[in-house]
C-alpha cells in the first residue's frame, strides 16, 4: 500500500482491496502491522540460521551455533503467534 492509498484509507475516501468482510479499519491496520512484523521475526530467524550454519562449519558444537540455533527456533514460534494474532 503506497502513502497515498493509506491516506485515502485513512481519510474514508478509500477500502484497502484485502480488507476481510465486516473487518473494521481498526481490525484491519493491527492485522497489517501484524503480518509486516511478522516477517520482520522470519527474516531474523533466516539471519540466525546462516549464522548458526557458518558457526557449525567454523567451530562445531560452539556456544554460537546453540545459541543462532535457539534463536532461530523462537523467532520462528513468535512469527506464528504473530500471525495467529497471539503475540
């Protein structure tokens, strides 16, 4: 959605088009921010799991790789709450 499509929104002079039935706008922003954070946590997941990967072919077995590797694993738990409007 481009700045102007928002101010529209915002305005009442507009319906975002992926907007549910009987969805307030209210409804729908939170659910927006909710997607778009979302995958903000996926991307730092993948960021741990490279990170955790280049650790394993460095030093196996490292706190560093545990810990990318659990880092990861949450990231990817909190990006479902997420999604699922739990968190």
């Amino acid at each position: 959605m481009t700045v102007f499509e928002m101010q529209g929104v915002l305005l009442g002079k507009a319906i975002p088009g992926d907007i549910k039935v009987n969805e307030s706008l209210a409804a729908y922003l939170v659910r927006k921010l909710a997607d778009a954070e979302a995958r903000g946590v996926e991307k730092f997941a993948e960021q741990q799991e490279k990170l955790a990967a280049d650790y394993s072919k460095l030093s196996p077995g490292c706190y560093g790789e545990k810990s990318s590797a659990e880092n990861a694993l949450m990231a990817r738990a909190f990006a479902v709450e997420l999604k699922e409007g739990r968190g």
